[in-house]
C-alpha cells in the first residue's frame, strides 16, 4: 500500500536490442493468497501493471497507467478470483486482459473503477494476438468508462461482438 512502483532503466546502463530494459510487471500476484494491494501508483511496465494468476487478492485505489505501447493495465488469468474496486486504469493499450489458462477461467469482480482511455481496448477477452477463450462471462458493471454513450463503450470492449469463441462483457449499469 501507498507505493510508486515503476519501471527504471537497467541501473547499469544496458541495453537490448529492443531498447531499454524494463521490468515485466509493476506486481506480480500468484500462489494462494489474498493479498491486498491499494492506493498505489503503478506505471510503466514492460507488459502489465499488476498480473493475477492465482488467488483472491483484494486491488483498489491504485492509479495504473503506461506510457509503453503495448503494455496492459492489469492482466487477470489462471483460477484468480480477483476483487478490482475504486482503481484508476487509464493510458495503457489494453485496460484488463482476461484470459483462460489451460484448465482455469478468471473470476474477477470489477465495479466502481475508472477505466477509460486506453488506447486499443478498455478491456479485452482472451490472449492477446491469440485466439484465446475466456468460457465465464465477466460482470464490468458500475463503473466508469470516460463516457455514457453504450455504443462508444462497447467499442472498447473486445468480447463475444469481435469472436465469437469467447464470453462476453457486461457493463451497463
């Protein structure tokens, strides 16, 4: 709690063909555990913000936002049944990536956050740049989208409407 957690240049200088090297999550939550991550600042990740493979833990209040074109805000997988309330997930290219593994779905409880302005998808189901599945549908319901118009915002969903081998997203209320 009450972090900024972001990623650094390599402090020896080094770098990669690819660039500068970056960490691969800003917080990485596996194994059983209900783990409570709140009121931080986390940004600038090579790949995800926050990812949840396993477990219950409890996120809220944080602001999660990158300035990496292909980062994701927060990626939920595995048998994880996150709680992801009052956050701020903006600025990422995908907001929440939500995927099967091979023999779990995700359960996440999503409502009362700020998700908006992310620059592919404010959430995407499955693997991305992989026909993945996702068999549970997720309740996004009560939260907030940068917009009220219903069409704008379920332009920002890719879901069941974009392939037809995955689940879909609820968001209205």
């Amino acid at each position: 709690s009450n972090n900024t957690i972001y990623s650094i240049v390599n402090p020896s200088g080094w770098t990669a063909d690819s660039g500068k090297l970056r960490a691969k999550y800003g917080v990485a939550i596996g194994g059983t555990n209900t783990a409570y991550i709140s009121d931080n600042i986390i940004y600038d990740a090579f790949e995800a913000g926050i990812y949840i493979n396993t477990g219950m833990p409890m996120i809220e209040r944080n602001l999660v936002f990158s300035n990496y074109t292909s980062s994701v805000g927060i990626i939920i997988t595995g048998s994880s049944k996150p709680l992801i309330r009052n956050n701020t997930i903006t600025a990422n290219s995908v907001g929440l990536n939500i995927f099967d593994n091979l023999t779990n779905t995700p359960k996440p409880t999503i409502i009362n956050n700020n998700i908006h302005g992310n620059s592919r998808y404010n959430i995407y189901l499955g693997l991305q740049g992989i026909l993945g599945s996702t068999s549970g549908s997720i309740n996004a319901t009560y939260n907030w989208w940068g917009t009220t118009d219903l069409h704008t915002i379920n332009q920002t969903i890719y879901d069941h409407k974009n392939n037809f081998d995955i689940s879909t997203v609820t968001f209205t209320p």
